[in-house]
C-alpha cells in the first residue's frame, strides 16, 4: 500500500489544488477508510470563495462513502473490506451540547473576525471533516470516533443510492423537521437547489400538503414537483411573498424554509409565514442577517426561528438510507455530472458558476 494519496487542498481564497498528501495514521477509535465516491456541496464553495475561513493545507470535503481500509484497535462492530458512510457532521457525542440533545453540536466556536469581511463567531460544532480535520475530496478519509459515525451500506443499495445521505438530505429532512410541520400544513421551500430540493421531499414525507417551491432555475423548479412540490414560483415571473399569501387567502403559509443562505430568501421566508409561524433556516450566511420589523411583527408575532446543522451519526445514516430503501423517494436524478479526482478543479469550477444545470456532482477517486 502507498504511504501518500491525492487529497483536494485549501490553498487560499479563490484556489483549490490537488495535491499529494500522506495517508492518515489510524488511532484506537478511528477507521480508514477508501472513497469510492463523494461530492461537492455549496459550503464548499463558500470555503473556496474565502467566505468560511479554513486553514491552508487541508483537504476539503465532507460527504464520504467508501470502504473500511484499517480500523483501530478499539473499534467493535465493524470490519475491514465494509462499505460504508459517515455523515458529514461527526461529533464525538461526549461534548455536554451532545448529550444536552444537540448532537450535532461538540459546544465550540471558531473566532473568525476580520478573516471572510464579517464579525463574530462560526459554530464548528460537530462539523470536522474539511473544516477542522481533512475530508473526503481525497482518495482516503480518516474518521474519528468510527463506532459512533460509520454507517454501513446495505447491500442492495449503489454507491451513489446513498451519495445524498451524509450531507444534503440529513440537512433538507432536518431543515423540515425544524419546521414544525404538521399534516395538512402548507410549507414554502426557498430556493431548489439540492438542499432545498430534499427539504422539499422531507416536507412532503412529514405530511405537508402544499408544498411551494420557490426558485429562479425552471429546471430546477421541474425537479421540485418531481420531489414533492405541490406548486411551484419562478422568483423571475413574480413577487413569491404575494403569491404565497394569494395561494393562502392571506394568512401565509405555516412554514417556510431558506436553503439559500442569503438575507433576500430569509426576509422573504420571514414575510411569507403565518403569525406563530415558523422559518427554519438552512442557508450557511457570509454575512450579517438583518430582520425586518415589520416582518418580525416588532417581536410580537410568536414566531420561531430556528436554524440547523446536519445530524450525524450512524442512527441518523442508517434512517436516510431506509428511506432510500422504501422507495418512497428516489433521488437517482440528484446526480447529474460525474468526474474523477484528477478533475476536481473543473468540477468545482461547474458547480460554483451552476452551469448546466448541475445539480450534484460525483467525484470518484
């Protein structure tokens, strides 16, 4: 076996390079394990454009599946040669915020003012791969905590069947389980990108009945109603806050989600709900949100706002791939490029610019 591999490196704002990178060492509780297949999500780009800070040198990436290579010594339940996932948040579940119920949370925070143009603090929380550790954009991931985060992979279900788990639709389910949804409720999605698309399916799975998805991609908006949406608004065609209180008789929808990460969807996901209605937001923000009074209600509008990091685990990867397995979603047209490592520039290069209308892409080592 090699001692080195290829890993996709952080280099600086505006730059990412494949480079040769040594093997990770396996400790007691971790697992090595080979891609076989991983992804490019949209915070990555937000990591390649400087706008969430991480250090120069580490391998991006967090959205693994692959093969058991070496398990440490600790590591029961488990063995060599084994497909599986990991979730793109891998905490530890030790950290008083796990066992307090936030297990996606380890209860740090990483200062960054003055490194992307804003101020404050980022939650890293239980995110590590390709934010504090190296990912997955490499031919091998080593992952901490292995008994806790690996999942394995049924036998009847395909590397790119289980592509969507670690990442994309732990983060739309939850972003729809955030939103209080009950049956027969009408729920606005914004923005149908592949979060927002899985928002919109999960949505539909907890027993909303009109779901509208919102979007400026005409392909993008065929791809909700093939996942769930019940009626969908081309933001180019018309105001979606006034049709989402048309379609409601004025009282807004019960819910609405953000999958964008821009302060134009949240004020309108704010202005679209009920009073005591609930956004729940999705979006990784570069910048600082503002909330409009009116909106708001000047705070006297009991609504709830609540935000959301992926929940991983392997409980939760084991739940996303029975919904696979049920047939109750089918996501085989969420990948629509695939590429080799040895491509990953060009990769990025289609998914940050969305030509094509990609929607995500396969990276196979």
């Amino acid at each position: 076996m090699s001692t080195t591999m290829q890993a996709t490196v952080f280099v600086q704002p505006g730059r990412i390079e494949l480079r040769e990178k040594p093997i990770p060492a396996v400790g007691s509780n971790d697992a090595l394990i080979r891609i076989s297949t991983t992804t490019i999500c949209g915070t990555d780009v937000h990591i390649l454009k400087g706008e969430y800070p991480v250090a120069a040198g580490l391998t991006i990436g967090h959205e693994p599946v692959g093969i058991i290579e070496k398990l440490g010594s600790a590591v029961a339940g488990y063995r060599e040669g084994q497909r599986v996932i990991a979730g793109a948040i891998c905490p530890n579940f030790n950290s008083y915020a796990a066992q307090d119920g936030a297990p996606s949370q380890d209860g740090s925070y990483l200062a960054h003012a003055g490194l992307c143009g804003c101020h404050g603090f980022l939650a890293t929380a239980g995110w590590r791969f390709g934010n504090k550790i190296d990912g997955a954009q490499a031919e091998y991931l080593l992952v901490p905590d292995a008994e806790a985060n690996l999942a394995p992979i049924p036998d009847d279900l395909s590397d790119e069947q289980v592509l969507m788990c670690p990442d994309i639709m732990s983060t739309g389910f939850k972003g729809a389980e955030n939103a209080n949804i009950r049956i027969g409720d009408t729920v606005a999605v914004f923005a149908q990108g592949p979060i927002g698309l899985c928002a919109t399916a999960g949505a539909r799975l907890l027993g909303a009945t009109t779901i509208i998805g919102i979007d400026g991609n005409p392909h993008r908006l065929h791809m909700a109603s093939r996942w769930g949406a019940d009626v969908t608004l081309n933001i180019h065609d018309c105001d979606p806050v006034d049709e989402i209180m048309k379609l409601t008789g004025g009282r807004g929808a019960d819910s609405a989600i953000e999958a964008l990460g821009q302060l134009g969807t949240f004020e309108s996901a704010l202005r679209s709900i009920k009073p005591g209605g609930t956004l729940s937001s999705l979006g990784v923000y570069a910048s600082d949100l503002k909330i409009p009074l009116g909106a708001f209600a000047a705070g006297l509008g009991d609504h709830r706002i609540n935000t959301a990091l992926c929940p991983g685990g392997k409980e939760r990867m084991r739940r996303l791939m029975n919904v696979i397995r049920s047939g109750r979603l089918d996501f085989s047209g969420m990948v629509t490029h695939r590429f080799k490592l040895a491509r990953i520039v060009d990769a990025y290069d289609l998914f940050a610019h969305q030509r094509d209308n990609v929607l995500k892409i396969s990276i196979q080592p």
